[in-house]
C-alpha cells in the first residue's frame, strides 16, 4: 500500500501529460483506460496478503473459488462494457473484478480466522489518506510544472507525510530509499 496508493492517486491525476510524452497526441485517449487501471492497483496489493493468508492456513482451495469469482465478474464487465466504451472498459472490469475480491477475502478471513482486521484497514486507510495529500498538492500544482516535476514533488510531499505522521520511520525511509538507489544503478 506504501508504494501502490501514491502509484494510483499520483498517475490518476498525471495520465494524460504521462501518456502524451511517452507516446504522443495519437495516443491520448488511451489516459482514460490507464486512471481507471492505476485505480485497481491498491486492491491488487490489498488481496495478495489475503490471498498468501489462505495458502497459509491450508485454505487455498477458497483462494481458487474466489479468483474465480472475480474471473466472471471481469468476464461480466468485458462482455457489457467493451463494446461500449472501448479499453476504457476492460480497465473498468479489471477494477471491479479486484475490488469484488478484495472483499470476498475480506469476509472469508473474517469468517475462517475470526481475526479483528481493525489495525490493517486503519493503516491502509492512513496511508491513503497520506497519498489522497499528496494527490491534492499534485492537483494544485499539475497545470503550474512538467508531469516528471510532479512525480519529483509528489515522491517529496508523501516521504514526508509517512514520516511526519510515523507511518514509516526515518531508518525505514532511508532504508528504502538506499534500495530504489540500487536497484537504478545496477540497472543503469
């Protein structure tokens, strides 16, 4: 969630400007599938705990009906939405078929464990909402700077927001940090 909230709230509002300079003009309606994409990326990241609980607990045969579950809803949603609006809606499948499985599983893990999943929506919530801040300073600013300054301040404002708000500490920030580095430098 760290990483897939801000990915989300950052490209849904830098789409179109991202899109134009990697591809040009001729592709800009492709923005619109892209926001609807990056908006399924949390319940993407949100399921896999979930779904690595069940093979924990040697219930993974509930992991197989649930995947397909959301199958035939993305099934569903392709079938209506695709011939109306295009790309835009297999993008709009994808995200209800995750949403649909996040809260399967959600329901499911309660039911099998009785486990109180308070903590974990309150710290998907504040990083959330950490990312929803930086969002609305990328809003502010988008029309004022370049699309790649806007990724440079958004990573800014939201380091600072997980700090500030003890979401992630200092060592953990630079830790992380030190790994990106790396990671760019040996593929560089």
């Amino acid at each position: 969630m760290l990483i897939a909230s801000p990915i989300s709230l950052g490209g849904f509002l830098l789409a179109s400007p991202i899109i134009e300079a990697l591809y040009g003009n001729e592709f800009a309606g492709s923005a619109a599938s892209l926001r609807f994409l990056l908006l399924g990326l949390p319940f993407l990241f949100l399921n896999y705990p979930l779904i690595s609980f069940f093979a924990a607990i040697k219930r993974q045969n509930l992991n197989i009906y649930f995947l397909g579950a959301a199958l035939m809803v993305n099934l569903a949603f392709n079938f209506i939405l695709i011939p109306r609006i295009g790309g835009a809606g297999a993008a709009i499948a994808f995200v209800s078929a995750m949403a649909v499985l996040f809260i399967i599983n959600i329901i499911a893990a309660k039911i099998v464990s009785q486990f109180s999943f308070r903590g974990y929506f309150m710290n998907a919530f504040s990083i959330f909402l950490s990312a929803g801040a930086m969002a609305f300073v990328i809003w502010l600013i988008r029309f004022y700077i370049p699309w790649w300054a806007g990724i440079i301040c958004g990573a800014i404002i939201y380091a600072v927001i997980l700090i500030t708000g003890r979401l992630i500490s200092m060592d953990d920030f630079k830790k992380f940090a030190l790994q990106i580095i790396r990671k760019t430098s040996n593929e560089i």
